[in-house]
C-alpha cells in the first residue's frame, strides 16, 4: 500500500496545452467554488503512455488528508473530459481506509468503484493478490501501468504551477516536465 494518502486526476496526453489546463483548472474551482488565490496545480508526466497526473496544492485539499477532498470535487475531471477523447479518472487512494476511482468522458461519469478496506477480511498474502482487482488495480490495468506507479505518485518528480491569471506558463509539457521512468 502506499504510505499516505493521495488523490487527483488522471489522463492521457493529447493536444492540451499546459495553459488550456489551468485555465480549466482555475473554472473548475469557480464551479467547486473555491478561490484560486493562493492555490496551485502539482503537474507529473507517466511514462510510457504519456499519462499525466494532476492535483491541486491548496488550502481546502488539506494538509493532513489531501486525497479525501477528490472524493467529491469532480469538476476538472469533467471539464477536461469534454476537451479530450479519452476518458479522465478522479482517484482517491487512503492506504488505511479505501480506494475509489470515478471516471468521466464527455463531461459525464462514465463509471467508478469504491473500496473500503473495512469490509474486507483478507489475510496479507490474500490481500497481495486482490488488490490488482480493486479499483486502482483495476485503473493501473486501464492505463497500461502497474498498480505501484500509481501508489507511488506522490513521490514522484513533479512541478508545481501557480493558478495565477498572469503566471507564466510554458506551452510544452515534454520541457515542463520530462517524462517519469516506469
């Protein structure tokens, strides 16, 4: 399992710019309505499959417990959903408590599935075994990775940009952020 507790979103790469992403980053909050001020977003690049992982840095995600706070806040996902062909995940994975994933294409959700940890009675080898089925198992399958990438997020090489309307913002993704090994 992971050591703490994440969340964010979770797509392939296509002709979205870095600058289109914030600006849909900071709509996204107006309909979450939260304030961008002091707000950022933690960029990272998967590879191979050019998969891009999103989050937001700020206030109202928490310093204890970022990752709960895309159990509801959805808004990017679909905003991004509509922009792209393929579909957008929101995942929340809290090593001590669930995994959830929901995912949206066309503005809309698509599907998702929740596990909480409580309702199940594993032993520990059985548990090594099940949690590629459960949902983010189940993603890592979707996107072509293996579940440990995507437990190990928070620890990968990111950026992190500002939200600021006249934040400098560079339209390549491959020279903001070069692409993480698998």
């Amino acid at each position: 399992m992971a050591s703490t507790s994440h969340g964010g979103y979770l797509f392939r790469l296509e002709s979205l710019t870095v600058a289109r992403l914030l600006t849909l980053g900071r709509e996204a909050l107006r309909l979450e309505e939260e304030s961008s001020a002091d707000c950022s977003v933690r960029l990272l690049l998967l590879h191979p499959g050019k998969l891009v992982g999103v989050s937001y840095r700020a206030p109202f995600t928490g310093q204890e417990d970022p990752g709960r706070w895309y159990l509801t806040h959805h808004s990017l996902a679909r905003l991004l959903s509509r922009e792209l062909s393929s579909a957008v995940h929101v995942y929340v994975l809290d090593p001590d408590e669930l995994e959830e994933v929901t995912s949206y294409a066309k503005g809309r959700r698509v599907g998702g599935e929740r596990l909480e940890y409580a309702h199940i009675e594993l032993s520990e080898d059985e548990l090594e075994l099940e949690n590629e089925s459960w949902p983010l198992g189940h993603l890592a399958r979707i996107l072509g990775v293996e579940r440990d990438l995507l437990e190990s997020i928070p620890r990968m090489r990111s950026v992190v940009l500002s939200l600021d309307e006249g934040a400098l913002v560079t339209s390549s993704w491959e020279v903001l952020l070069p692409p993480c090994p698998r």
